[in-house]
C-alpha cells in the first residue's frame, strides 16, 4: 500500500472543520486505498455488500455499537439512504468522524436530499501528483506523463491498451449510467473520445454537435455530467468586461494524461507531445493546491493566450504559463496581459525549474519554477 502523505493530511485538516469528508474522484484514483491507510482507527465498509445496507438500516444502533472512532463508507451511493445515515452520524455522535468515499461530487447522487450543509467538507482526490509519482516503482516524469496518475495504471511496466478501454466501459455502466440514467453508450462514449483528443483546447458545444451528429443539449447534459463525475476540468476564460478578451468559450481538460495519450494515439510520446501533457499537470497541481479557488485561462481576439491564471481576493492576478522547455516561453501574451492587468505574480512552470530564479521579460519579471516552488495562495473563490 502506498502512502499519500498530501491526501491524508488534507484528510485529517478537513475533520477538524467538520465531522464528515466527502471524498469523491474518478474511478481507479485510489479513494479505497486512501481510506485504508486510516488504519486500525478506522471501521471500513464496503457499501456494494448487501449486508452494509441491512446492517446500517438503524443509523443511530449502528453508531453506538460501533468501537472506532472513525467510520469510512466506500461507495456510499450504493445505500438507499446515504444522506440520512451520515447526518444521524454528524449530529447525535459528536467526535465521530466519518468518511465517505464515491466516484461523483455529493449533489450528483440524487439520493443525497441533504446536502449536510454544515457538516462535511469535499475533497478531491486527483491521479498522482508531481511529488507522489517517484514513490509509485520510482515512476519518472515522463512514465507518469504516458500511463497518467492512476495508481494501477502507473504501476505497470508497461502501459496496457485494456486496461483503459476497460476503465472507460466501467465509467459508463458504474457512475454515468446509474447517476444520470443515460442509455446510449455510443453517443457517451464518442463524446468522451472527442473530449480526450481535443484536451486543452477550446471547446465549442455547437461545432462538436456538428463534428459528431449529437444534439446540443445531448452534448450539453453530457459534458455537465463528465464535469459533475470530475472526468473533466472546465476552465473557463478571465475577462475584465468591454477589453477584446474571450468571455464564454471554455477549455475542457480530461481528468488524466494516460487517457489523453492513450485517445490520441500518442505511442510512444515525441518531443511535441510533453509541452500538452505537462500543461494537464500543471492543472491538476493548482487544483490540489487551491481547492476553493478559480482556476482560469486568458485569450484575447488576436489569439494571445496565458494558459492558467489565478485571481486573489485582492485584485491581483496570477499567471501561470507552463512550458516543457523554457526557452519555448515567448512573451507576448503576458505583456499584452500585464498591460491591462498590472498586479500579480507571473510563473514559467517547467520541469527543469529547480531552483526557482526570477527572468525579466521585457521589463516584466516572470519566476521559472518547477511545480513544487509554486506558492499555496488563497484566490478568488
């Protein structure tokens, strides 16, 4: 069993603000493994057994008789009644904490009729990170880039074309289908296609509806879906009103680097493919570093792009540009950028960026830093 340090510390940050965490995240990213590591504290159960239903069907019984102080329920949406169960647990039982583990965000299950305002807090658990991968077979930068940051995935020595055409076909019949009652694997699964080849790039409901012949509001609920089960990023563009900016058109990032490859049939990787990949990266480590916060792109009409940027509470406004090679960085975009938006910090994140230094771009100063150098700051919510 692997340790994820990062994960279970944000675990044990979050039961001191409230008595249950939700943790949600894609198929296969290690929920289970995670909650396992809480050790002999812990009483784990497994809600795709039949008995845990019977077992919990008086909430309050189960709660006095159980001896540990922490209660994990993975799969909770497989109960009839998850939300009443963990509401008795949070109100009547005060010091009991509870963890409950599913592949969706809460508000996808509908038999979640309490939200438990008040009472959990969410985290999402993400593929391995920058700083985790090492500890899965010593796994390099450009294997975790190839396979992507699914545990069982990373750990093979080599990367294995079922293991993901499995994953999607278990995707579809285990959450999309259960969740939302949607019947045409065809129409999903193209879409899903779609979305992985076009990774990083703008995203457009009518062109893709035309591309694919799907209507737009199949691809609409499809797409809302796909973001509701973290199977997709969607970042949306940073505009400040009546400048010649983009103000709707998303981008939409897949959850991991493997399946990206993997779709676009990138094998083995070239030279080209790293700067695309180290760029989904990037975004899962702001991701996991900012949970709260609005993670965004910036595009003018010209064409100027910054691929991430950061607003504070404050006003200012942070960049992140993320390049495989830092002498690719050409600063225009961010020149044009700070022209309008003066105040913030600006960041070249590369993989060769230790130790961070400070490089003036044209009068405009950018840190180039690896993802580890990167500041936690509290932006924009």
């Amino acid at each position: 069993m692997i340790p994820r340090p990062f994960w279970e510390k944000r675990i044990e940050t979050a039961w001191r603000q409230a008595p249950i965490v939700w943790l949600s995240g894609v198929r296969r990213s290690g929920k289970t493994t995670l909650a396992k590591t809480l050790g002999e504290k812990a009483l784990y159960l497994n809600c795709d057994l039949p008995a845990i239903e019977d077992m919990t069907r008086d909430p309050a019984l189960f709660y006095r008789n159980c001896d540990k102080p922490v209660v994990v329920f993975d799969e909770i949406h497989q109960l009839n009644d998850p939300s009443r169960l963990l509401k008795i647990g949070a109100d009547m039982f005060p010091g009991l904490k509870i963890l409950a583990a599913g592949s969706s965000t809460l508000a996808a299950t509908k038999k979640f009729n309490d939200t438990l305002t008040g009472r959990k807090r969410q985290i999402h658990l993400l593929p391995v990170l920058w700083d985790e991968f090492a500890g899965f077979n010593n796994a390099t930068l450009k294997k975790r880039l190839f396979h992507g940051g699914l545990p069982p995935a990373l750990l093979m020595e080599k990367k294995d074309a079922s293991f993901y055409r499995e994953w999607m076909d278990s995707f579809f019949s285990r959450d999309i289908q259960k969740l939302f009652s949607f019947r045409n694997v065809d129409k999903f699964n193209v879409l899903f296609e779609y979305l992985m080849k076009q990774s990083g790039g703008l995203f457009e409901a009518s062109k893709a509806a035309s591309a694919l012949g799907i209507s737009r509001p199949t691809i609409e609920s499809h797409l809302r879906a796909l973001e509701i089960t973290q199977a997709l990023t969607i970042v949306r563009p940073f505009h400040g009103g009546g400048l010649k900016e983009l103000v709707k058109t998303p981008k939409c990032y897949c959850f991991d680097t493997g399946f990206v490859s993997f779709f676009r049939g990138w094998d083995p990787l070239r030279a080209q493919d790293y700067g695309l990949l180290w760029e989904h990266l990037t975004l899962e480590w702001l991701l996991a570093r900012r949970p709260a916060g609005k993670i965004q792109y910036w595009r003018d009409t010209s064409g100027a792009e910054l691929d991430f940027v950061a607003q504070h509470k404050d006003g200012r406004v942070d960049v992140f540009e993320c390049k495989w090679d830092p002498s690719e960085f050409e600063p225009r975009a961010l020149n044009t950028f700070r022209s309008w938006y003066p105040a913030g910090n600006n960041y070249l994140v590369c993989p060769s960026g230790t130790p961070a230094y400070v490089k003036a771009f044209k009068g405009v100063p950018v840190t180039v830093c690896a993802l580890s150098s990167l500041p936690d700051l509290d932006i924009e919510v």
